[in-house]
C-alpha cells in the first residue's frame, strides 16, 4: 500500500466503541464497496466503504466484517471475510492480503475466505435477535437506480432471515467518526501536508495562458509521489467566472491574463481527506479590486474560524459567518444597507454573492459523517470556507482551511499553505 502502516490498535478500539453501543445479543454485518465498471474490461479505481475501513482498516473489496460481541466463542466476536488468495490471482491481478496480513492490519485474530461466510452467519444467526446493516445514508446525491453490495446484502439478509430485527450501522458510526482519535489526526495531518506540497507546486506553475488542467497536474504530481492514494474528490481549478460555479471541474479553459483562479482540492491518505482552498492571480499580483474582494473573504475566515469551538451550535455558527460575509459585501458595494432592511427573510440579500455553508466534517468522509444538531466538541476536525461570487466582474473566491478543535478553540491544521497577499505573489514571483 502506498501509505505507512496504521496500528492495529486503531481498529481494535474503534470496534471495542462500536460494539459496546449494540443492542445485546446482536450481530453486525459490514460489507466493501464494489469495484465500479468502467467500458470492456477496465474498473473504476476502489474506494473502500469507510465504516467497513474503521473498524478494520482493510482496503481491498470482496471483504465483510462480523461483529457478534456476544458470541459464546471469544473468537467469533470479530470475524474478517476475505477473498481467496490462489496462483490465478495472483497472475491475473497481483497479490491480495493474506490471512496473515488481514489480521497483521485490523487486530482481528479470526480470518475466514469470504465463500465460508454464509455457512458461519446461519451458525450465529439462530442464537441473535438483531442484525446492523450498513447502508450509504450520509450520501447526498440521488442514487436510486444504483444497487451497491451493501444494497445485496440487505436485501439477501432480509431474504435469509425475515424474522430477525434490524438496525442501522449508521447510528452508531454517525455519533462515533467525527470525533478524530490521535491516529485519526496524523493521518488527516499527513493529506494537509501532501496537499500543501501540492499548492506550492501549482504556485510555481502559474502563469498567463497556461490551461487550468495543467495546474491540476501539479496537485496530482505531489499527490501520488508523497503517498496519497488519490484526490479526495475531483480538484476545482476555476479560471476567472468558472470560479463562481461552485461545483466546477472541468478544468479546462485558459487562464487569462487578468483572472483570478480558485483552487479548491483535497487530498486522500489512508482514507483520511484534506479540503483545501486558495484563490491566486494568473499573472502574480492581484488588481485592486481582486485584493479587495481576497481581502474580505479573508477577514472573514479569520474572524469566522475563531467560531469553531465546542459548544457552538452548527447553526449558530452558520448565521454568525453569515452576518460576517454580509458586512463584507456592503463594503464591497455588492449590496447595501437598504437591501437588507428590506430583504426577504427567507432569501436573504447576502446570498446573491454567498450561497453555500462554510463547515463541514473532515475525515474519512471529505463531508464527513456527524449531526449537524449536535454542538461542536473537542476532537471533531471540521472546515471553515467562506466565499464571495461576482458573476458579473468574473470573480469567484472562497478560502477553506482545516481546523482541529481543542479544549478552548481550535489548531489551524493548514496554517502552513500559504494564504496571505503577499506570500502568494511573492512564490508566484519566485518561481
């Protein structure tokens, strides 16, 4: 694997929590994500389901875990399915975990083939009440003509075993994941530190006429030569108005002369992401008026990170970056203080220029998982983005930093990607 080793006792204790919060005499059944089809014979690249991930650590598909913490057999109580290791293969695809390896990484002593795990599931099945499935509930977009291994399985246990109860893996890995252990943290320290490589490298790239996915081959560059596994989600490079469309990617047109580009990218290290974002001037020294938009949403992530903090409520901390963005507008004469004396509560004036939230859970989840009416609490790893959209000047910017929140506040996790003015014209200028 490309990253360093991550002790088992990571995944012990994550299974050690999420055990002691089953019903008793349950049993709970995590299943990997498939390999996605490309054309002909080609795959998609895999992408572990991440509770499966947690609490075991193992990357590969075709891998189910079994927790039966009350099973009468110590060694029953955590059970790992995995594909069968053999000489075809291993021609055809290169090695697979052994046996060994599965247990070396997850702490779970007991490793059977995954075709021996319905056998083992009727023997314990008869003596539970309650089965946890998983099931991707945290995704937001709309997958209903998609059937997943985790889709089958619900479907063949409900099948299999009608009269048994059934729970939701979701309800306890939603009030487990977002808050990060100490392993958790370097991981997610060591994808902020690969995606600072990253940015320093596209500074030194920047200039005039250059395509946007040529800067996007100097993220992949530093990506996959300090370990990463792959981009946390596909990088917004966004020349001049691109940038005002928030979910642009397709990175391909010039940037020009006098534009702006808004990079916003993360990084994927043993699961565990970084979300970051910078604006920079195409030539290397931002006009006055991108200063004095840059500027602005700087102020504003400064003043606004300071929110992050345990205790705060989500929404709270949303309306309070709010009314720090709408300030920044009416010195920027994008709207007025009219306009919000007579704005319609439910669409504020605010959000002709700002449209977006600006926190969201970091992990193994770029969104990762978390209640939103759940306070902040020390431990949880979230983002701070705020942003301002001018369609009509050409110029979209948002800045996003990781924050780690502590005890009384929080550690800027990407303080050392550099963010102010001057830093950045002075490495575009030193390139």
């Amino acid at each position: 694997m490309r990253y360093e080793s991550i002790s088992s006792s990571l995944f012990l204790e994550n299974r050690k929590r999420f055990s002691t919060r089953m019903h008793a005499n349950s049993i709970a059944i995590l299943v990997s994500n498939d390999v996605m089809p490309n054309n002909a014979d080609d795959v998609m690249g895999f992408a572990q389901n991440n509770d499966l991930f947690y609490l075991s650590g193992i990357n590969q598909d075709e891998t189910i875990l079994l927790l039966y913490p009350d099973a009468f057999k110590e060694e029953n109580r955590a059970i790992l399915f995995v594909k069968e290791v053999n000489e075809h293969t291993k021609l055809w695809d290169g090695d697979f975990l052994t046996k060994e390896e599965v247990s070396a990484i997850s702490g779970v002593k007991n490793v059977k083939w995954i075709h021996e795990f319905e056998k083992a599931l009727q023997l314990f099945a008869f003596e539970a009440d309650t089965f946890y499935l998983g099931h991707n509930e945290h995704i937001k977009r709309i997958t209903s003509e998609m059937t997943t291994r985790q889709d089958r399985m619900i479907q063949w246990c409900k099948e299999k075993y009608p009269l048994h109860q059934y729970d939701r893996v979701a309800k306890i890995t939603r009030e487990l994941r977002p808050i990060k252990s100490e392993e958790e943290i370097v991981l997610i320290k060591k994808a902020v530190e690969i995606s600072i490589k990253g940015f320093k490298g596209l500074l030194s790239a920047v200039k005039p006429n250059i395509k946007e996915f040529e800067l996007e081959a100097e993220l992949v560059y530093e990506a996959i030569k300090n370990g990463a596994s792959r981009h946390a989600f596909k990088p917004i490079i966004a020349s001049g108005k691109n940038a005002c469309a928030l979910h642009y990617n397709s990175n391909d047109a010039v940037c020009k002369e006098n534009e702006m580009i808004l990079v916003d990218f993360g990084v994927c290290y043993a699961n565990y992401n970084s979300d970051t974002t910078r604006c920079v001037p195409v030539n290397g020294v931002f006009s006055a008026r991108q200063r004095e938009v840059y500027s602005s949403v700087l102020h504003c992530l400064k003043e606004g990170s300071k929110l992050l903090k345990p205790g705060i409520s989500h929404s709270d901390y949303e309306k309070n970056m709010a009314n720090l963005i709408e300030k920044e507008l009416v010195k920027l004469g994008l709207i007025t203080n009219e306009d919000i004396a007579n704005q319609n509560p439910d669409s504020p004036a605010y959000k002709k220029y700002f449209m977006h939230g600006t926190a969201h859970h970091l992990g193994l989840d770029v969104h990762d998982l978390g209640l939103y009416s759940r306070p902040l609490e020390k431990g949880m790893v979230l983002t701070c983005e705020p942003g301002i959209y001018i369609l009509e000047e050409g110029i979209g910017c948002r800045l996003e930093n990781d924050y780690l929140l502590t005890d009384d506040g929080n550690i800027n996790l990407s303080e050392a990607m550099p963010i102010e003015i001057k830093d950045i014209e002075r490495l575009i200028a030193n390139k």
